[in-house]
C-alpha cells in the first residue's frame, strides 16, 4: 500500500509536539510493515523512512485539491491527515483523518474520521466511528527502574487544563521534590502567570526548568519516581503519560479523558480524584513496578500496533470507496 500523509508543521519537532510525533511513529511503524509512505509537509521536512515531498506553503491545514496537484504520487493508495478540522474537497483517492483535539457539537465527520481515544469520540458524539490509540516507539526512551528523588510534571505550563497547580499542591502537602518542565505558547505568560502564580512558588524543592527536549527529556522521564499528571479537561489522550510509562516511570492522574484507557490504576500509576488522592498516591508510588509500566507500552501503546490498526481502517475506507466508483458506474 502507498500513503501519503499530509501535515502543516515541519517535522520532525525537537521539542513540544504531541501529534508531530505521532504522525513520525506511524510512519516508522508502516514502513516496517512493508508499505511505502510519502510525506507532504512544509519546506524543511525530513521524515524518516519516507519520501518527503515540499508543500509551498505554511500552517494549511486543509489543503485545496489544487495546492496538493501534482504533489500527490499516481500510485498513492490514500492520503491521511491528522487534525481536527472538517475535509470536504474531494482529491481524487480516499482519505483518512485522525481527529485531535477536544470539540464539542462539531456536526458532519463520517466515519472516515477517526478518534485516539473513547473519551474523545464520547465528547465530539460519533459512536459509530473508529478508535485508535497512539502508540510510540520505544527506541526513543530510557527505560530506567532505579529513580531519583524527584516527581515530574512535562506539559504546557501557560495552559491550566494540564493542572500545574494541582501539581504544586501535591508537593507542598508532601515535601515532595518536584520538576516541572514544559513549553509556554502564550505571549502573556510572562507578564501574568509567570510572575503571579508559578514564580511565586518556586522553591529549592519545586523548580522549572523550562521547556526540554531530546535526551534531557529522555532521561528526565526515566528518573523520576513517577509523573504527576493532573489533567483537569477531557484529555483526548495524553501522549507524555506513555512516554512516561516507557521509560518504567508511573503516571499519578485524574479520571478525566482518556485516562482510565491508558492508566491502570494500583498498577501503573494512580487514578485520583482530587490533589488529597494524588497527595496519597505519590506515597504510594514505590508499590508500582517498573516492568508493568513498560509491558503496557509493549502490549498496547506502541508504534507497531498503532500502524496495523490504521492499516485496517485505510483498507477499509479503500474497498469502500471502489464500491461507490463501481456503483456511480
């Protein structure tokens, strides 16, 4: 099969990207299954295992049938895209898209539009249409079972879903140390949370680091006693709780979102309801296992599995689409 993906940002990302890594793995994970994949994105793309081709412009996120003319390969099975926005051109072969992102009453997505986790599908409203996890390869963590005296918080820092606070709170009532890492998209940041809330908090025990990247993040990841994820919104997925879990490190979270799907509470992390629960938890933390958390990446949330799974959908929605050219006639 050929597929080619189409995506608006360079890649691959060295930092902050969740969905930009995503895309990188099922690629890597379709060309290890065989299949030939090419890859639309802006001036600078270098997707590994695949044929990269430039898309003249930036952060477009449907294209017209005309900009991607002559860009799309002759023997190009489908074309995938990941976002969560509505496509209704047609490009001449079937096409998938893989929504991300949290949207409520968002009306007219068939079934060729899939969901990367059950509370995401339950909270846009299409029972009926496919779910497929992210999975992530393994090759790019450490998986470490001795840990350091530390607790890690890796998100958005400026975007209060993620839960900082809740994350702070937690080691106050604890003493526990804690690292906080993560990007800070908003320009006001600096100016009002920064220097309100988080800088007023910072201490030789809870620290910011900023955002990190690469190794670094890697082997903050690895060491710390667990991942404090307090997620206050329907979480679509939460890619940074696998990361977490592939390099042996448990996730202490909420119930919201996707959580329950990728956490397994008392064995790989910790499900909580509020910061006395997590508080709990990370007392708790020593009775998770390092290997469970890793076998649940191996079994469930790896980039292998994830290629297999839409390698289904994009034969599915292939046949379904020779079916309607054979009865249009």
């Amino acid at each position: 099969m050929h597929i080619v993906f189409y995506y608006p940002k360079v890649l691959p990302v060295k930092e902050y990207g969740g969905i930009e890594r995503v895309v990188v793995w099922l690629i890597k994970g379709l060309h290890e299954l065989g299949h030939m994949i090419t890859f639309i994105g802006p001036h600078g793309s270098a997707v590994p295992h695949c044929r990269n081709v430039s898309f003249p412009c930036v952060d477009v996120r449907v294209p017209s049938p005309d900009q991607l003319r002559g860009l799309i390969p002759e023997n190009a099975d489908i074309l995938h895209f990941n976002h969560g926005s509505l496509v209704e051109h047609d490009y001449g072969i079937p096409f998938l898209v893989t929504v991300h992102g949290a949207i409520k009453d968002f009306r007219g997505l068939n079934e060729r539009y899939c969901f990367i986790s059950y509370a995401q599908r339950r909270y846009w409203g299409y029972a009926q249409n496919p779910v497929v996890h992210h999975g992530l390869d393994q090759d790019e963590y450490i998986y470490r079972e001795a840990k350091d005296d530390y607790f890690l918080f890796l998100s958005r820092v400026d975007w209060d879903v993620k839960g900082v606070n809740w994350a702070i709170e937690v080691a106050v009532r604890t003493g526990a140390r804690l690292i906080i890492a993560g990007n800070a998209h908003r320009k006001t940041f600096v100016n009002s949370y920064w220097r309100g809330y988080l800088k007023k908090r910072l201490s030789d025990r809870i620290q910011y680091v900023g955002p990190v990247g690469g190794e670094l993040k890697a082997m903050l990841l690895a060491k710390a006693k667990a991942l404090i994820f307090p997620t206050q919104w329907c979480e679509p997925f939460g890619i940074v709780t696998i990361e977490a879990l592939a390099s042996g490190t448990p996730v202490i979270t909420t119930h919201n979102g996707a959580m329950p799907e990728i956490v397994e509470h008392g064995k790989t992390g910790f499900l909580c309801k509020d910061v006395e629960e997590m508080a709990n938890a990370v007392k708790r933390v020593d009775s998770i296992r390092p290997m469970d958390c890793l076998n649940r990446i191996r079994e469930e949330f790896n980039h292998e599995r994830m290629a297999r799974e839409y390698i289904n959908l994009y034969a599915a929605e292939i046949d379904k689409s020779r079916l309607d050219d054979i009865e249009k006639g």
